[in-house]
C-alpha cells in the first residue's frame, strides 16, 4: 500500500522502535498539553520532564500517543508535581532512559503499564496512593519499592521486573492480586503485614 501511494515507511520489530522513525527535530515539541488542567514540559538540555498543572492526567490509549512520544530517549528524569492526582495509562512506556522520578503528594492513582520498560531503580510512593492498575511496572528496572498500606493493586503490577529484589507492603493492604509477581525471578525479600487477608493464584 505505502508503495503504491509513494508513502515512506518503516518496518519495526516492535513499538519500541517507533520513535525511531526519523523525524525533524525542530518539529517536535518539547511542551503541551497532558490532561484537562494537566502539562507538560521537557527540559532537553537536563533531560528533565515536568508534569504540572490540576488533575488527572490523560489516559492514552497506547505508548504511541504520548505527546512526548519523539522526546522519550532524551527523557532522564520525571518530576510530577503536587495537583497532579493520576498518573495516565501508558505515560512512560518504553522511556528506557528514565533513571529517576519524583512523585508528590497528592497523587491519588496509576494507569496501566505506566513504568513499563523504564530503567528507574527506586521511587518513594506517596503515601496518598490508593491505587496501582494493571501491568504499571511490567519489565521494569524497579529493585525496591515500599507501597503505601492505603493502595489498591492489580494483577501483573510487577510482571517481568528481573531487578525486582525487595518489596515491603504497608500495613492496610489486605489482598495481593493474581500474578503480581509473576516472572521476577530475584524477589528475595517480601514484608508482608498482618493486614494482608488472602493471596490469589499466581501471585508469586
């Protein structure tokens, strides 16, 4: 079809290699819009990616509509800033640079397969966090993680996360989802409260 219609095209493997697509750098923005009364920002010389502004973030229907999408190799660092309740599905997908984040209080839920494929070690949760969806940090760089007693979690939350050592799950938390932690074959240490009533199948 491309052919016949003398559209340029490129085959790719997969959708991490989507932003390789060539595409003129003075054409792709470093700043917009993430939600209703949500934006963001890149700093291109730090690396750095702030998300201000009130509100829920976009859920994008996949990793491609990202609006930082041709940006995410130069992404190294995300600040998401106090007013910013919800991380969006997909928001960090395949942004295999990232190395840090900073996440304020206030942030009440996590989309799905938001950290998939990120290289960030650690992150502090706020202890605001009610909520972590499906798939968030599958195949993540994820070693250590404290979740707050106050969050809900999802199948499949650490699916895949080879780096996943420790994890301590806070007091309230009363049920680990199915497949949780499915294929993380270095979790070694697990603090598990009291609070914690049943574990489904799969979940280790």
């Amino acid at each position: 079809f491309a052919s016949e219609k003398n559209i340029s095209f490129k085959a790719v493997s997969d959708a991490s290699e989507m932003p390789l697509i060539p595409t003129d750098e003075e054409d792709m923005p470093t700043s917009g819009s993430c939600g209703d009364e949500v934006n963001w920002y890149l700093d291109t010389n730090t690396g750095v990616l702030t998300i201000s502004g009130s509100g829920k973030m976009t859920d994008f229907e996949d990793c491609s509509d990202q609006p930082w999408v041709n940006r995410r190799s130069q992404i190294k660092k995300a600040v998401i800033e106090s007013g910013v309740t919800h991380l969006g599905s997909y928001s960090f997908m395949y942004c295999s640079k990232i190395t840090e984040i900073e996440l304020s209080e206030g942030l009440i839920s996590m989309g799905r397969d938001v950290f998939w494929d990120t290289s960030i070690p650690e992150m502090k949760l706020p202890n605001s966090l009610e909520y972590i969806g499906f798939d968030t940090y599958g195949c993540a760089s994820i070693k250590h993680l404290e979740i707050p007693g106050t969050t809900k979690l999802y199948g499949y939350t650490f699916m895949s996360c080879d780096n996943m050592f420790h994890v301590t799950l806070g007091n309230g938390i009363e049920y680990i989802p199915y497949c949780m932690f499915i294929d993380c074959p270095n979790l070694s240490w697990m603090e598990i409260p009291d609070s914690v009533e049943s574990i489904s199948y799969s979940a280790f």
